[in-house]
C-alpha cells in the first residue's frame, strides 16, 4: 500500500513530465510549405541551450534536422525573411563524413552580410542563441499550418 507521500511524489512527477511535454510542444514552431524544395519547415528555431542529441530526440516521425544546402537554399530565396534567416545560429545536418566520425555536428550561421557553415562543433555544443527547426516532406493533401 502507498503512502501519501509516495502518492504526492508521483503525482508531482508526473505533473512535472506533462509540464515537460507541453513545453517540448509549444516550443515547435508551425510550418511553411515550400513548393521549390518540396518539404515543410518550421518558420522559427527552437530548442535553444539544447545540445544536437536533444533536439534529435524530439523529433517527430517524418521530421528531421534541415540540410545546409536546404538552409542556404532558402536564405538564398524569396523566403528568407519568413524564416528569419537573416539573422540565425543553428544546427543542420553534418555534410562532413571525418566530423560525423569524430562525433563533430554542424551549425549555420548568417548575419546581414555573410553565411557560414561550421562542421567541427562537439554534440554536446549548447548555446543561448544556438538553436534548431525542423523539416519535414510534405504532407499528402495537408496545406500550410
């Protein structure tokens, strides 16, 4: 038989996981459709002060953490003040198979007047401007959210 206490305490951890998974929830951005690449992003970054592997845990099915060729795709086009890419840190897919294997992940970053990319930042990075998005294919017979 429990105690009270006992109950208490798994009642507030409980609260505590649902506060957790709210949160995880809210901080998803909602996504665009671009057409010219055929995927969905999300319009703001997120998971900031999170290192690579979190953020690779909240991802959903279908979801995954763009590429720099999608990233510097879209700064590149007409919808880079949507997405705030004028003025971003974040992480994106390592391109780079020697600092996949020594356990590097990459990040872009872009300012005003220049774009970069930075495959030699250890996983467990984490920085309060750093954060993620992710993207997704599109949906089947789902418009913009």
């Amino acid at each position: 038989m429990k105690t009270t206490q006992q109950k208490i305490e798994e009642t507030e951890k409980k609260l505590k996981d649902l506060k957790e998974q709210e949160k995880k929830e809210s901080d998803k951005s909602s996504y665009i459709y671009i057409p010219e690449l055929k995927i969905e992003i999300q319009t703001k970054i997120h998971h900031k002060d999170k290192t690579y592997e979190e953020c690779e845990k909240d991802l959903s099915d279908g979801e995954s953490i763009p590429t720099y060729e999608q990233i510097q795709w879209l700064r590149n086009s007409k919808y880079i003040n949507q997405l705030n890419l004028l003025d971003t840190w974040e992480f994106v897919q390592n391109p780079d198979n020697i600092s996949k294997k020594n356990g590097y992940v990459a990040g872009f970053i872009a300012g005003s007047d220049y774009a970069g990319l930075n495959c030699d930042r250890g996983s467990s990075n984490a920085g309060s401007n750093l954060g993620v998005r992710f993207v997704r294919k599109k949906n089947s017979g789902k418009k913009n959210k």
